[in-house]
C-alpha cells in the first residue's frame, strides 16, 4: 500500500512532554472533509486520518482554529490543509438557518477517548495495597441477625468511628500478583455503598462496635464487608493525552476488569505496571504475544494458535518471536499497578499478554 508521508517540526510547547519523530503517515484514503459527530471521539477521529492516531495532536499544533483540540464540538466540520510543509485541521461551524430564531447552544465537547468504557472504573473501586487490609474493620451484622442489608437500614460495624466522617463500603475482590515473582501487587476493592455513623437514637455504640445508617448503596452489602474512610477526592482527565514510554519497560496483563477471559478493544485491564515504574495516565503500551512451536519429528511440525496447542509430536518447544497483536492506554495509576484500555486489537488478547513501552 502506498502511503504520503509528510515531513513535519514541533514549532511551540503546546505538547512538551512528548517526543515524536520527525514524519507523520497519513493514510492513503483520509477524508479532506470530515464533519464531527456526537458519538466521536478524537482518537476516533486521529484513525480516519493519521496511521498513528497517538499522534493526533500534532493535527492541532499551531493552529489557531483550533488553539485546543479538546474543545472539539459536534457538528464543526473539520478540513485538512496545508500550512507550508504541514497537515492541519481547521475547522467550521454549522448552524442551520430556520424561520425561529434559537439561541445555539454547543454540546459537551468530544472526549479522546469512550469515557462510558471507562466510567465504572474512574468511580469509587480502588485497587489498594494487601498491607491496608490488614485488620481492616467490617460490617459485623444487626440486632436481628440480617445477612444483607439495603439502602437505609442500619448496621454495626467493629470499633469505634468518627460520627463526622463519611464512610465507604467496599468488597474485597481479586488480588493482582506479579506472573515472574509471585510479588503481591494489590487488591482490588469493589465500592457498594456510603454509611455514616448511625443519628438513631434509639441504637447505641461502645468501645467494640458501631452503629452505622446505609445512606447510600449501589449495591446490597453483607456481613464482613469492609468499612474504610472514603479517599480524598481524586480527579481524572476527560482528555487522555497520550504519552511514550520506553520500549525497555516491559510486563504483563495480570487482569481483566469485566470478569472475560478473553479482550478485545475498549475492554480494561490490570497490568503490573505502576508509579513505581514512572508510569502516568495516559502512557502506552503494545501488546505482544509470542507464538510457540515444537521441533521437527517425523517430518511433523505441531503449532501452538493464539497459545493454545493443536498437537504436540516431539521435540523440544520453540519459543517464536514476539507479535504485536494490540496497544492499550493507562487511565488510572496505583503504587505497583496501572488500569488501562486497550485502544487496538488485531487478535483476541488475554491475561498473561506480555506488554511493552510504546515509543512512538
């Protein structure tokens, strides 16, 4: 396939954190007209032009049109020029004319990425550090022996608590571990609900245990439930900005978050790497998987397809060089682990998926 390749510089600090090569690719068949719709987002956009859509904001670079790509509305239409030697995308707003005159009233702008694949993970789950666990207070039960208790009901939890705070109620799931070590990387907590120490007056506490009202629920809680302080507030981008990591930083998919054993694009995923390893939101990774085989025996060569094996005859395996099947973008950072989304797929992936820096 024939490409155009299109020599550009950097000319400002609009992005100064990013390094890009020299050339940007377009694609063969980018539209010169593009008009933005409701349900785009900007790496949608970034695909219809750029081979490389991590790097969409070079599209915007120095251009007064459009002076920050993350304010990007529906129904601008958006045109691919040439300023000198350089691609840039200028824009212009529809209004349609009618008889009434309507005050125009612009919708929320486009997000990078699909903020509804990765809404439940901005929330309140948390992935904490197995240490902050330990001896963690739960929910003990009720004066009647209820198992489950709902969106106000009143229950007691061990120990005493500060009647001024606001408290959350988590799940303990799944515990994340690194595949090479064995190093315990974190815990996953699911948020189910909020509760404040209980205004009742007619139930009381002591030094062991505290009543508490169920102010809040997203969900039914149970006995043994932990109740732990809800974080300081933490706020993420609605505009991810994609930024190069090293290729020599490498691991692994340890998880899904959507219970699947098998991922695809726009799915989210556990990999265990954190702050620790100078990650930050927005880093990016490729998604390897190395194929294996065996050696020839009786003129007969088995394969190993998508890691699993179709036949086995002889011979010691092979471990064959590695293939990019995907590329994924960190939403959400931890001390040891990140939560990304995957961005492209060219194979089912799972967990196990080696992973590797992206420096593009």
């Amino acid at each position: 396939m024939k490409f155009i390749l299109i020599v550009t510089f950097l000319l400002g600090p609009i992005l100064p954190f990013i390094t890009f090569s020299d050339t940007l690719t377009l694609k063969e068949s980018y539209p010169k007209v593009y008009t933005v719709k409701k349900t785009d987002t900007l790496w949608d956009i970034s695909e219809k032009f750029l081979m490389s859509p991590w790097l969409w904001p070079r599209l915007w670079h120095a251009n007064s049109q459009i002076s920050n790509p993350h304010l990007i509305y529906p129904g601008e239409v958006l045109t691919l020029v040439w300023i000198g030697n350089k691609p840039q995308l200028t824009r212009k707003r529809i209004i349609k004319i009618s008889p009434i005159v309507r005050k125009y009233s612009q919708n929320d702008p486009i997000p990078t990425i699909p903020l509804s694949s990765i809404a439940a993970f901005l929330s309140r789950d948390h992935i904490v550090e197995l240490t902050q666990l330990e001896g963690a207070p739960r929910i003990l039960g009720d004066a009647v022996g209820t198992p489950r208790f709902f969106e106000g009901d009143i229950f007691y939890g061990e120990r005493n608590f500060d009647k001024k705070k606001l408290y959350g109620i988590y799940r303990v799931g799944d515990r994340y571990e690194n595949l090479k070590t064995g190093e315990g990387l974190g815990q996953a907590i699911t948020f189910i609900g909020l509760a404040e120490v209980s205004k009742n007056k007619h139930v009381k506490s002591s030094e062991k245990v505290t009543p508490f009202d169920f102010i809040k629920s997203r969900q039914d809680a149970q006995q043994g439930d932990l109740i732990l302080p809800i974080p300081e507030y933490e706020t993420y981008p609605a505009y991810f900005i994609p930024q190069p990591v090293s290729e020599e930083i490498t691991g692994h998919i340890v998880a899904t978050l959507n219970n699947r054993m098998t991922i695809g694009k726009w799915d989210a995923v556990v990999i265990d790497k954190g702050v620790r390893d100078n990650i930050q939101i927005g880093s990016v990774f490729a998604i390897l998987r190395h194929g294996v085989g065996v050696m020839v025996a009786k003129d007969k060569i088995s394969y190993y397809s998508d890691g699993n094996k179709i036949q086995k005859v002889g011979g010691p395996d092979l471990l064959l060089p590695p293939e990019q099947i995907g590329e994924l973008l960190v939403f959400k950072v931890y001390k040891k682990v990140s939560i990304a989304l995957v961005m492209r797929s060219s194979y089912v992936m799972r967990p196990r998926d080696i992973i590797h820096g992206l420096n593009f």
